[in-house]
C-alpha cells in the first residue's frame, strides 16, 4: 500500500510540475503531434518487419532490425523535425536502455498503467511518451519465450547479434517498452 501511495505522489509530482509550465493548448498539440509520429513510425517499422519475415522468417527478420531499425526511425526525424527513439527496461538494443532518471520514473508510471501517453518539459524541449506493446502474435516470434514461440533458429541470431538480449518472454499485450518523441521547445 506505501509502495502504491510513493508511486502515485510521484506520477502526480512529475506529471504536474511538467505539465505545470506547459500551456494547455502546447500540452494538447504535442499530444496529437506525438501520436501521430509514433503511429507513423510504428507503422513504417511494422511493415518493413512484416516483409523482412515474410521474404526470410523471423531470424531473417531479427537481422533486418539490427542493421535497419535505427535507420527507420532517423529517416523520420527530418520528415517530422524531432527525434524519434525507443527505450525500455527490457532492451534488446543497448542504445534503446532506459538513459535518464526520466526514463525511468515514466518507466515506472506506464508500467503499472497510470498513464497512457504524457508530455513532459526536459529543459528547452517537450518529451512525448507512450507505451509499446506487443500487441500482435507476430511480435511474439522475435519477443515470446524462447523454444515456443521463438524458434531456435532465431534464438541463435538473436543470441548472436544481441549477446546480452532481455527483450524476450513477452506474452501477447505485454508492455514492451515507450516511444519517447522529443520536440524543440516552440
């Protein structure tokens, strides 16, 4: 109960203090600005993964994301004037680890589902947050418990190319990770 009580003194310190210097109008904006960014982005990624499986199957797959994923989303950086990256507790990319104290109070807050998607002021920028799940079965192929859904082909890949992997044993639905969109202040 004190674990729960800290948790929600801390959603409502960080989520009101950013938001306190946010105007309402700016706060909205960025809102719709981050979903549609994140939908964006999370459709171009969906799409190039779901051929990379088709065209090779998921270890194929596992590959095309290491060397391709990172790229994807950059392209649309310039095309929405932001940087677009993910990050996660569970990572499987180091560069996706969760960096800031942020990172990880937000972290904190969208794993125990307080909130759906939030913007923040990080000094002169505005910070876009969402959750990540896994939300279809294919996800599970390369994210799923190992010798089940993921078949040993891919668990050799990804143990190749990803050593020090802790993005697997999701369940369908499973909070993944957070889109995190960051904006210059306007």
């Amino acid at each position: 109960m004190k674990n729960r009580f800290l948790l929600l003194l801390t959603v409502v310190f960080l989520l009101f203090s950013c938001k306190k210097s946010i105007q309402p109008e700016v706060y909205i904006e960025h809102i719709e600005k981050g979903n549609s960014v994140s939908s964006v982005a999370q459709a171009a990624l969906l799409t190039k993964v779901a051929a990379a499986i088709e065209t090779g199957g998921p270890a194929y797959a596992v590959e095309f994301c290491s060397l391709k994923a990172s790229g994807i989303t950059d392209s649309l950086n310039s095309v929405f004037n932001c940087t677009i990256s993910r990050v996660s507790a569970k990572n499987r990319n180091m560069e996706n680890s969760l960096a800031s104290a942020t990172d990880k109070q937000l972290w904190a807050i969208f794993e125990n589902g307080t909130v759906a998607d939030t913007v923040i002021q990080q000094g002169k920028n505005l910070v876009y947050y969402k959750p990540i799940r896994t939300a279809m079965p294919a996800c599970l192929k390369c994210h799923g418990a190992p010798g089940t859904e993921i078949d040993s082909i891919t668990v050799q890949k990804l143990q190749t190319l990803y050593p020090n992997d802790l993005a697997i044993g999701y369940k369908l639905n499973d909070f993944r990770g957070l889109w995190k969109i960051e904006f210059s202040a306007p």
